[in-house]
C-alpha cells in the first residue's frame, strides 16, 4: 500500500509546468516537473524524452542517457531521442 503522506502529482499538469519551465530555461525547475510527471506515468516516452533533454541543458550528459534510453524504449519512433 503506497504511503499516505506521499504527494500525488498529476502528470498532464506537471508535464505541462515542465514544458513551461523548460521553454522559460529555468531547467532546474523544469526537471523536477517532469520527474513528478515521471512519478505518476514512468513510460510515457514524451516526458522521458523532455527530462533527457533538460538534463542536456544543464549540461549533465551523464544523467541525460537513461531517460533517453527510456523515451526510445517506450516509444521507438521517437527520433529526436536516438
């Protein structure tokens, strides 16, 4: 049974407040959104994608390989990820 103190966070909303944060390059703000997105919807290859992405921006290369391996693991036609 999931904790009942744990934050419950909608994952449209946050993937939304992330997509707003990183258009905005506040991409520490951005990367916790779409981890919070990630929290509630683990596959969805979109966001998996954005947070690869935003962690480019930071310039952690390191951190950026697995979520991008996810977004092409959960959606292989997603080629700006390869």
């Amino acid at each position: 049974m999931p904790s009942q103190s744990a934050p419950r966070y909608d994952a449209a909303a946050e993937y939304q407040e992330g997509v707003a944060q990183l258009k905005a390059g506040d991409y520490d703000k951005a990367t916790r959104s779409f981890r919070n997105s990630l929290s509630v919807a683990p596959r969805n290859a979109s966001v998996q994608y954005l947070l690869g992405l935003t962690y480019i921006k930071l310039g952690n290369y390191k951190k950026a390989a697995k979520p991008l391996a996810n977004a092409v693991k959960y959606d292989d036609n997603l080629i700006d990820a390869h």
